[in-house]
C-alpha cells in the first residue's frame, strides 16, 4: 500500500474512510476515539507493510499516549478501511512503538 497516495486520494475525496466494527470496539477499549483514528491515518507514521495493509504508529492529541491502527486499501477501490487500532503493549514493543520485541526462544 502506498500511504501517500492513500492520504491523497482521502484528502481530495476520492475514496471513503471507513472504520471496521473491530476497530471500534477495539478503540474504545483503549480510550482511542474516532478523531484519533482519523488523525492516524492522516499522520500517523507507516512502521510495517502487509501488502494492502500497514501499521501506523500515531500518538493522541496531547502526545501522551502511542497507538498503532492497522490501514487497509485495496487498489482501485473507493474506500479505505481501518481494520484495527490498539494501544500497543510495552512488553511486546521496545520504547520506540515501532519495533517489535524480539520473542526469547526456549
């Protein structure tokens, strides 16, 4: 997926934004509302590439508290979809938000 063109087609009205019903129930849980959301995919930082989907780290308005919301956009379609969003673990995050810890092997 390519952010930039993703962010350009939302900002001119392209393609619809579109929050999943997990993603809600998913925010809520962690306090995120649907400006933070929004705020995330406008902003908010690619740190892993899953073909139509990426992960973006964002923080909340007062910069206080990271999250991460997984973005979907298939090519050519009219909407883009928020498929998650969550407040990352410290225990599977290193300080950044953006790497992921490393699993010790047993």
């Amino acid at each position: 997926m390519d952010i930039v063109q993703v962010r350009r087609l939302l900002w001119q009205r392209r393609i619809a934004l579109r929050f999943s019903d997990h993603a809600f129930i998913e925010a809520r849980k962690d306090g995120l509302t649907t400006a933070d959301l929004r705020a995330a995919c406008e902003h908010g930082e690619v740190i892993e590439h899953y073909g139509a989907r990426a992960l973006l780290l964002h923080f909340t308005a007062d910069d206080r508290l990271p999250y991460h919301i997984v973005l979907e956009y298939v090519g050519r379609g009219r909407v883009a979809t928020v498929v998650t969003a969550y407040v990352p673990d410290a225990k599977e995050w290193e300080p950044d938000w953006k790497t992921r810890r490393k699993r010790k092997r047993r």
